[in-house]
C-alpha cells in the first residue's frame, strides 16, 4: 500500500479512506451511547472501542489540511506515530477482552487478570509518588481481592502445568501480567498474521522513539518525495487494518444494532482487514 504512494493525490487518497472509516466508525459509537452492554467484557469492548476511536481522531487531526501542501509536512510523523502505535495497542486489548471467542470461564480470566494488572500498575505508580497517598490502601485491598480470586480461578487450574506456574509465580511477585497470552498466540486467535504484526508495531515505534537513523531521516527528506508522502501515509495506512477490524468486531458484539456502512466504506474496510490477515505491507 505505502508503494504505491508517489504523488500528493495518492496521499490524500489513503487519507480520505481514513476518513470514511473513521467516520463510520463514529457513527457506530454514537449507537453505542444509546445502549446498556449486557456484560462486563461487552462494556470494557465498548469504551476500548472509544478509546481507539480518540486516537485515530487524533491521528487524522494530525495529518492535516490535505487539501493544502504545507512546507513542514514530516514535522508531525513523531507524533502520528506514536498515536498510531497506541491504536494497535487499543487492538490488542480489544481483541484480548472482548474480541476472541473462548469460554465464559477464560473470559472472566481474562478481564480480572487484566484489571489484576492495572491495579498494580496503579498501586506501583501511586507508593513511588508518595507512600501517604490516600488511594493506596484503596488500590491494595482491590488488589489483594482480584489476586485471591484469579488464584482460586477454575481457569487457571485448567492451564498447562508450565504457563500456570509462571503465572502463579508473577501473582506472588504481584507483577500480573495484562494478558496471559503471549503476542504470538494472541495473533493466531485474533486471524492476524504475527509477522506482520510486529513489524507494523516495530516501524511505528522506530519512529516514536528518538533514534539516530529516524532523526537524520526527518531532517533530510525532501518534503513532498515519493519517500516523504509514503512516511506521511504510515502511520494512516498502519493504524487503518486495526480500526476496520475493531469495528467489524463491535459490529458482532452489538447484535445488529450497528448502522450500516456505506457500500464503499464497507469495501475499503474489507480491504484493509484483508491486509491484516495476509500480512501485505
């Protein structure tokens, strides 16, 4: 897809599809402020949902006025990717909470590891800013209760002796972790290619983080190469295959209560997911 942006017109292209995805994608949420989730992992789909929604918002905010060539263009391409990488993130967790379709028992596994491990993440934050915050005891007797609980868990006595020793060993360090699933595994349920996965998260995050060969290369791009215009587009046409899955995805959780799409909305959004399962770059 990035190839086969040469010109300022291929770019807007890639980013009105964008737009249409995106805006479907809102229209979907304003249904979903009108209804009740019937369950604890529908409503945490819910508001990942939401969550991914702000940060492809954020993302085309970014990407700026195209019908304009700005001078400065690759300025921004820093911040749209690290959005970018945190609308995988948003993926990930959708697909680990609400997405994948297991059992009641793992899915309840899931949710309280999950908040198992914000917890923590919390109580750890808030004991190094200072032990006399009042949140702390708070933190840690909600954490005490999800770790008794995924302890005595049917789910996790169901594991293979190896991965429940490692987790049993992490919920006596109390360092949870999110998920119980490595990314490899994660992938192969979610019909994502993992290869391409990692490469799309590894490219998102070489740009995010300040690195030797990415800084020369945003100084030293001639704005408005082939070259430029496709590194403009990444961080669009990286995050698009994981907003048109999630929405496929809340599509299947709200029961057909969704709107329908329009039929090129719907095209472009079956491509894209397309690209996700095959792993084309």
């Amino acid at each position: 897809m990035l190839q086969a942006i040469n010109t300022w017109s291929d770019y807007r292209a890639k980013v009105r599809e964008f737009e249409a995805v995106l805006e479907y994608g809102k229209a979907m949420a304003a249904v979903l402020a009108g209804l009740t989730a019937p369950s604890p992992h529908t409503a945490y789909g819910q508001q990942i949902f939401v969550k991914l929604l702000s940060h492809c918002n954020a993302l085309r905010t970014l990407a700026g006025d195209t019908s304009q060539r700005a001078q400065a263009e690759l300025w921004d391409v820093p911040s749209m990717t690290a959005v970018a990488r945190s609308a995988v993130e948003a993926h990930d967790a959708f697909e680990y909470i609400a997405g994948h379709d297991v059992t009641p028992s793992e899915r309840s596994f899931r949710v309280q590891l999950w908040e198992l491990h914000d917890t923590t993440r919390r109580l750890r934050i808030y004991s190094d800013l200072g032990p006399t915050d009042p949140r702390i005891a708070k933190l840690r007797a909600d954490a005490a209760e999800l770790q008794a609980a995924l302890e005595s868990h049917e789910f996790l006595a169901s594991l293979h002796a190896d991965l429940q020793a490692v987790l049993r060993q992490r919920l006596a360090k109390g360092d949870p972790p999110a998920f119980h699933l490595n990314q490899r595994q994660r992938c192969e349920l979610s019909g994502v290619q993992v290869d391409w996965h990692n490469a799309i998260t590894m490219q998102l995050s070489q740009y995010a983080h300040t690195l030797p060969s990415t800084a020369q290369q945003l100084a030293y791009l001639p704005p408005g190469s082939p070259d430029a215009l496709r590194l403009m587009a990444m961080p669009l046409v990286h995050a698009l295959p994981f907003l048109a899955r999630v929405i496929q995805a809340m599509d299947r959780l709200m029961q057909g209560r969704a709107p329908e799409p329009p039929s090129r909305t719907a095209r472009t959004m079956a491509l894209w997911r397309a690209m996700a399962e095959g792993g084309a770059a």
